[in-house]
C-alpha cells in the first residue's frame, strides 16, 4: 500500500517558488493497476517520484508498504528502494550495454551471483519476448522493444511496486497497446502494484482499476474507472474521459427534438458488462406504462468490458416516468435526466441495440 499524507513539494529557485504538490491525500492499494492524469505542469510526474524519493516531500508523509522511506537510513534506504522498479518515456537504456547487460545492471549493483544474474535475466527475457534479443544493443531496437527492456530491468530486483512515468508516450498506438497487455500481465503474474503517470484517458480505460486526476499540484478526483468514466464530477475529468468516449449529446440530436405539450424526459443510462442498455430499455418498457425512444447510443470497452451509454426519450404520464426512473435507480442503474419536455421526430438508427421505439 502506498499512502500519501498531506504531501508538499516546492521547488525553488532564487526568489521563485513553485508549489508542484499541494497537500496531497491519496491511497493507492496493493495490487492496484493505479492510474495518475493530467495535462502538462499537473504535478504528475513529482508525485510518482516522491513515491521512491526521487523527489523528497517539503512537507507531509508518503508511506510505502508501511514505512516512510525518509525517514529511513541510508542502508535501509537503498534495500527499500529495490522493492520499488521504474520505467521511463525514453526508456534511459545505457546505450554501451547489451540488452543483457541492461537488465542485469540492477542486480550487479546489488552484487548478485553471476549464475543467479544469468537465470533471472533469462526469465525476463522470456516473459517480455525477447529472448533473441539478448545480445542486441538499444540502438538496434524498436521502441516498443526498448520499453520491454526498461519493464525486463525495473522487473530484476523483484519489486512489490512499478512506477510509470509517461512510459508509452513516445510510442505509437499499435505499440502502446502491447505495451500495456505487457504491464496487465506485470500485474497478475507477479501481484505488483503499479502507478501509472499519464496524459492519454485511453491508457486509463486500457489497464487501470483506479485513477486520480490533478490539477495545479492538487488532485481534484479520484475513483475506480468506472465511475470516473460514468459520471465525471470536474471539468477536466469531463473533458479527458470525452477524448475516448464521446457521452455529449449531439447539436443535430438536440435539433431532432422540440417541445410539445406531452410529457416526456431525455435520460442518458450508462452501462457496465452484462448491464446492457438493451436489458435495461426492455425492462422499463415493460414494467411501466412508457414509451421508450432510443435516440443515441455508444459502446466501448473498459478492460475488455463492454461499458457504454444510452440517449433514451420517456414519453408518458409523469408518475410513470418517475416510477421508471426511480425503479432504475433502485437497481444499481446509472441513469441521469438530461433534457426535460421535448418530443423528437425521426430517431437516430443505432445499430447493435434493440429497435428504436419501444412501446410499454
């Protein structure tokens, strides 16, 4: 477990002062794939790094595994600190170093046995596949390739925790994506806690359970994926979590609708797995004496889980509308009014869901 307790960092120069994290609070899980967003400038990469002290806090306490590395000695410093691997954006492979020699670096500063070294720089040369590789010097690799050595290092020591640092920014999506199936099975093979420092929501939605946003050194929201991903509460969350799954309402949707006299409501339903949107939209529509429109849909994945949102019309009596509604809130179904009193003419075809009006 990582915890962060009223965590401050100021950088100074000369007269000038930056307050990069400001009273930080945070607790990060054991065998959390915990995930850390934010634009430029955040903070993001200061805190990752008060996690193995690369940066002390001015103030405050960050608690790993039960100690506070600074308070420790410089022995005992050094021995936690190889419970805790680290990987780069630009990988920081010695050039002059074989890829074996790479991975093995850690444990010949930890003066292990030359058989030892071997067997274990063996095994994690077969686990990121690159047994052929081992030979090789970086500038004969790919990045992807590259960051699998970096992975293959900060793995040597056996550590308990992985830090992150922007480590698939300079790659390409295609790579990205197998980098992180990478660290995924960083997580369930060897039970470590990882703490991914970012920019990009997708890298989010790939592989982490939990993630916090910041903003000018603070963070301003932090939950499992997917409530952050369903129901964002600040503005940047909002707008990081619409740079991959747009839940706006679209202005020609709006222009598809215009106020009568007929009771109607404009809800978005938001779904998880076996919580469809189909289920839920014939369940209301058969349960209570409503009309259901559907009038936009989108699907994705979070962690190989479908996950998705609804745009639905109620057309009816008010009571039912607000027993339909207050029936899926009863079951765990999160759902929002978004629009109130508008009847719409032709629907939008949403082709994977059920037909577009569905009458109770």
């Amino acid at each position: 477990m990582i915890k962060f307790q009223r965590v401050s960092k100021i950088f100074e120069s000369g007269s000038k002062k930056v307050e990069a994290l400001k009273d930080i609070e945070l607790t990060i899980q054991k065998g959390d794939i915990f995930g850390v967003i934010g634009l430029s400038g955040a903070g993001k990469s200061t805190l990752l790094r008060t996690i193995n002290l690369l940066e002390y806090p001015t103030s405050g306490e960050v608690i790993v595994d039960g100690e506070n590395l600074a308070t420790l000695s410089e022995t005992e410093l050094r021995k936690n600190k190889k419970r805790i691997g680290m990987i780069f954006q630009h990988f920081n492979l010695l050039n002059s170093k074989t890829v074996f020699e790479n991975i093995a670096m850690p444990l010949i500063l930890s003066g292990k046995p030359k058989k030892d070294i071997k067997l274990r720089v063996e095994e994690l040369l077969h686990f990121v596949g690159l047994e052929d590789k081992a030979g090789v010097y970086p500038d004969h690799l790919s990045g992807g390739q590259k960051q699998r050595v970096g992975i293959a290092r900060a793995l040597a020591t056996n550590p308990s925790i992985l830090l992150c640092d922007e480590a698939t920014s300079a790659l390409d999506p295609h790579t990205t994506e197998s980098i992180l199936k990478l660290l995924k099975r960083v997580n369930e093979e060897y039970q470590i806690t990882i703490v991914i420092i970012t920019h990009e929501m997708e890298v989010i939605k790939q592989i982490c359970n939990r993630v916090a946003v910041m903003k000018d050194g603070k963070i301003i929201e932090t939950g499992n994926v997917f409530d952050i991903f369903s129901s964002p509460s600040t503005e940047i969350a909002k707008n990081f979590v619409q740079s991959v799954v747009r839940d706006d309402i679209p202005q020609n949707v709006y222009e598809l609708v215009q106020t009568t006299n007929s009771n109607q409501k404009i809800f978005k339903i938001n779904f998880l797995g076996s919580n469809s949107g189909q289920s839920v939209i014939s369940t209301l529509s058969k349960r209570f004496n409503v009309q259901v429109n559907i009038l936009l849909g989108n699907i994705t994945e979070l962690q190989g889980i479908p996950f998705g949102h609804l745009i639905i019309e109620l057309i009816g009596t008010q009571e039912e509308i607000d027993r339909a509604e207050l029936y899926a809130l009863q079951q765990n179904i999160k759902i929002e009014e978004v629009v109130e009193n508008v009847r719409s003419k032709p629907r939008v075809d949403i082709s994977g869901f059920v037909g577009n009006t569905v009458h109770g």
